[in-house]
C-alpha cells in the first residue's frame, strides 16, 4: 500500500541556517506529493504541491522536488527564519485512484529556529 | 479566505458523555474527511465523506464513534461513551475532487479531553 516516511524530529537549528527535512514514499499508481505546515494551536495548511515526476513545488522560500527515481520529496529552504518553527508533513495522494484525494501522511517532523 | 470552521475548539468531559464535534466545510466542497492527532499516532484518518456520503471510514472504532453529513454544510462526529484513551485533537478537512486537485483545508481542531 501508499505510505510517507519523513526523518524524525525535533530538528534544531539557528536563524538563517540551511533546512532539509527527508521524504520518501511509496505507492502503486501516480501520486502526488505534499508538504503541510502545522504552527502550534492550529491546523495543517498546505506548503507546496508537485503532481509529476520532476516538478519543483515552491512557497514562502521552501522548495521540493519530485524524484521518481529516488521516491523522494525532500523540503529545503535555504534560510530558515523563527517564525518558520512548526510542525511539517509530507503527504501523498494517489488521484487516479478510487480514493482519489485521500492523503497519506508521514508522522510529522518537528521544527525548532533559534534566534 | 473561506475557511473550514470547527465547533467547539475546546471540549473537557467526563468519562461516559456523549461528545458531538461539529465542521462548516468550505462552501462548494464535495469531500469532508475527519482525522485525529496524538502524540503517540500522530495523525489518523478516521472517515470521510463524499458528496455526503461516506467513502471510508475504516480508520474509526465502530462501537462507539459515528461520523455523519446531515447535509452539505454540516459534518458531525459523534463519540458515545467517551473513554479517556479518545483525548486527542481532531481536524476536519474539505476539499474539491476529482478534477484539478485542489489541497486539502483544515480547520483549527476540536481540542478533546476526557477525564
């Protein structure tokens, strides 16, 4: 079946540090790729997309790219700001499927910036 | 910006009460799905809907929970009899399928507490 692995958190850096948080995937079928943001007392808000292979997904700085070949959905962001702290999914969603827009999510890796 | 609104944020009980959770979907969308935040699972899909009626709700103990979609503007989880083990936050989501995929939009949670 479909399922999201994302490294564990929490994951700790300075102000203006360079950010990688991994997702790998499996599914059957043509998935697309997500990245949800959670900030503390809130709900999950959708960061980025990519519904092909090779697509670059990309907001607010974060960027991650679609590798069919490594199953991989990894978020990056070249300078991360405190307000960036939060909690970060990856999901999955196979549209060709009956379930259609039913998203698989990864546990969540947590983000801590320090000023 | 339409948002999915959630009735009640916060909700203590005692052991054995009925809890009803209520979700506005965004006006127009066809699927509602409900999930369920712990620290220890993460987040769980517990049943959705579409077009009101249920697709899926495998992800939700039977014997006590019941999900429904009165109508278009209304979606309510019920549990009865609440147990401690249910504390938890739970998220209802809409969104608009099939077609162009347009993101998942989560509420801001019914914080669950049961004593």
């Amino acid at each position: 079946g479909n399922s999201v692995t994302q490294m564990e958190g929490p994951v700790t850096l300075s102000e203006e540090a360079f950010l990688t948080i991994n997702c790998t995937y499996t599914a059957t079928g043509y998935p697309s790729l997500f990245w949800y943001v959670q900030y503390p007392g809130e709900g999950l808000q959708l960061l980025l997309k990519a519904t092909k292979a090779d697509d670059k997904g990309s907001n607010k700085g974060f960027e991650a790219t679609y590798r069919k070949e490594t199953t991989s959905f990894h978020l990056e962001k070249g300078s991360v700001q405190v307000s960036d702290s939060a909690v970060y999914f990856c999901a999955l969603s196979d549209l060709l499927s009956f379930q259609g827009g039913k998203l698989i999510f990864g546990q969540g890796t947590e983000l801590s910036v320090k000023p | 910006d339409a948002r999915v609104t959630q009735t009640p944020r916060h909700k203590v009980t005692e052991m054995g009460q009925e809890v009803t959770m209520r979700c506005q979907p965004i006006l127009g969308h066809n699927t509602v799905f409900w999930y369920r935040q712990t620290m220890m699972q993460g987040l769980e899909l517990l049943a959705y809907f579409r077009n009101r009626a249920p697709l899926d709700d495998s992800g939700m103990p039977k014997d006590r929970f019941s999900a429904e979609m009165p109508d278009a503007t209304l979606a309510t989880l019920k549990i009865q009899p609440s147990e401690p083990r249910d504390s938890a936050v739970y998220f209802c989501a809409s969104g608009l399928v099939p077609g162009h995929y347009q993101p998942q939009h989560f509420g801001d949670g019914t914080r669950l507490s049961i004593l």
